[in-house]
C-alpha cells in the first residue's frame, strides 16, 4: 500500500493545529516525516478512542503482530499505513505507545504522579523519541531530552481537557492532589459551579502545569542536540503548545468554561519570537537531569 503524503498532512491540519503550524518552518523532508509519524500516531488513537468494545482487543492484536513480526505487517494484515523510517530498534517505542493507549481503555484514575508521569511518558515522550527519527537525530543524548518534551505537552493537554476526559470516565489528575474527586464528581462541579470543588481542581490543574514547566525547560535544553533548520520548528511546537498551560493560568486555572484555544496572532507572536531566540541564543549541549526519569527507569531501559 503506497503512503499518501498528502493525506498524512491533511490529517495533520485537520487534527493537530499546533503542529501542523510549527511544520510550516520545517524544510520539506522533514515535514513530511514529521506529518507521517502524525497520521501513524493517529490511526492508533483513533482505534483507542472509536468507543468500539473490541478497541482494545484491537490494539492487543496490533502490538502482537509488531512484536513478532515487521511493521510491514500493518500494511498487510491492518492496512495500516506506517513512516517507513520506523526499522527493528523503533519496535520498543511504538509498542509502549500501544501500552499507553490500551490503558486508556480502561476508566482512568491516578493514584499518584508516578502514574501520571508514567503514563505521558507512553502516549507522548514515545512520540518525542520518533520524532528524533523523523528528523534523523540519532543521538541518544538528545532522546531523553525529547520525551522530557513529550510529556510536557502531555501534561499540558490532560491540563486543557479536564473536563472532557470527566466525561469519558478519566481522571489524570493524580488523586492524592485532587481530594480523590471522582470523573463523575468533575462533571457535576462544573455543571453546578460547586466552587469548593472547582478550586480544588484548579489547584491541581496548577500543580500539574509547574511540572510540566520542568519538562518543558528539560526539552528546551536538548534543542542544542538539533540543527537550526529543524530546531526552530520544534522550538516552535514547544511554546505555541506550551501557550495553552499559559492561558490557563491566566484565567486562574479556569478550566470548566471550555477549552483554551491559541490564536492565529499569539502563535504569530510566539513563533516570531522563538525564530529569534534560535537564531542568536547560542545553545550548549547540557548533560540530561536524570531525576526526571525517576519514575521511568524500569521503562525506558527495559
């Protein structure tokens, strides 16, 4: 089955408008690895999030045939259109996205920031490590630093959408910040305006986005790791994306009047700003702060 280019992109603009953005300042090639590696992550959410009882048995049955086999394999038996960057060494990576997304499938209720952690690392840091790929950064160095803003933006987006993943019977915010309120409890304090229990949310949402800032300042020092024609790009994505956590805080973690949105002119005027930042900070490659990947060790390096 031929990869349609055309269609990875316009799955790119249609569902991921921060990044389909940012790939307007990435040369040709990369932006078409880069929508690829997109429209791939996306099938798999789409199978994960299609409310089908069979969903899960589904993505088991995807992670087997990866496992045992090639990628080759998702053309033929799931058509399944896949980057053909992806080789044997990417088979770890996409299986532990496979992981994060059968986890979704179950009601979600985290415990402690381990889990939360945990689980961005699955569904986002993966994402960052491909995307090295995608932009043929093969230093290992510059890996850590890639999932570090892969759960950034992960944390970033379960911050947003709160109150949408309520509705579905999750909760990401760790319960030990949040009282223990439950998914249903969210729902019903935004409908009712339960104040005690709305501002008990915001101040995990808070909490939740003062970590991402340690991820997103880790995955900002590994733009060093990549050459000014890609790193801009990615300094891009990083802040129109980090934006959303921005606005949030500007409106007091006001998180049960709707989604936060990044307008055309602030993401004009964050990516004019990055574009100059990347041009004449100098960047020094910095040894990785270990410490973020406490919770990973059995993970990343298994």
């Amino acid at each position: 089955m031929a990869y349609h280019i055309d269609n990875a992109k316009s799955v790119l603009k249609k569902n991921g408008k921060s990044f389909y953005w940012a790939g307007k300042f990435l040369p040709k090639e990369f932006i078409n690895r880069a929508a690829e590696l997109y429209s791939f992550c996306r099938i798999l959410d789409d199978i994960a999030d299609n409310g089908a009882i069979s969903s899960s048995k589904d993505l088991s049955s995807i992670r087997s045939y990866i496992k045992k086999k090639t990628f080759k394999d998702l053309e033929n038996i799931f058509s399944i259109q896949y980057p053909k960057f992806l080789n044997s060494s990417s088979k770890k990576v996409v299986l532990h996205l496979i992981d994060g997304l059968i986890l979704d499938q179950k009601s979600i209720l985290f415990k402690k920031e381990e889990e939360l952690i945990k689980y961005s690392y699955h569904v986002a840091g993966t994402v960052g490590i491909m995307m090295c790929d995608a932009l043929k950064c093969d230093n290992s160095n510059a890996k850590s630093f890639a999932i570090d803003l892969g759960i950034a933006m992960q944390l970033t987006n379960i911050a947003r959408d709160v109150l949408e993943d309520a509705k579905m019977g999750r909760r990401y915010l760790p319960g030990s910040w949040v009282q223990n309120i439950s998914p249903k409890e969210i729902v019903l304090a935004a409908k009712t305006n339960d104040l005690k229990k709305i501002r008990i949310i915001s101040k995990g949402i808070k909490k939740l986005l003062i970590l991402s800032e340690q991820y997103y300042l880790s995955g900002e020092r590994g733009f060093a790791f990549l050459p000014i024609n890609t790193r801009v790009a990615i300094s891009v994505a990083s802040g129109v994306y980090r934006e959303i956590g921005v606005q949030l805080e500007n409106e007091n973690y006001n998180w049960h009047n709707g989604r936060q949105v990044t307008s055309i002119y602030k993401k004009i005027q964050i990516s004019l700003f990055k574009i100059i930042k990347e041009i004449f900070y100098i960047r020094i490659k910095k040894k990785h702060n270990s410490k973020l990947h406490n919770f990973l060790e059995n993970i990343v390096d298994d």
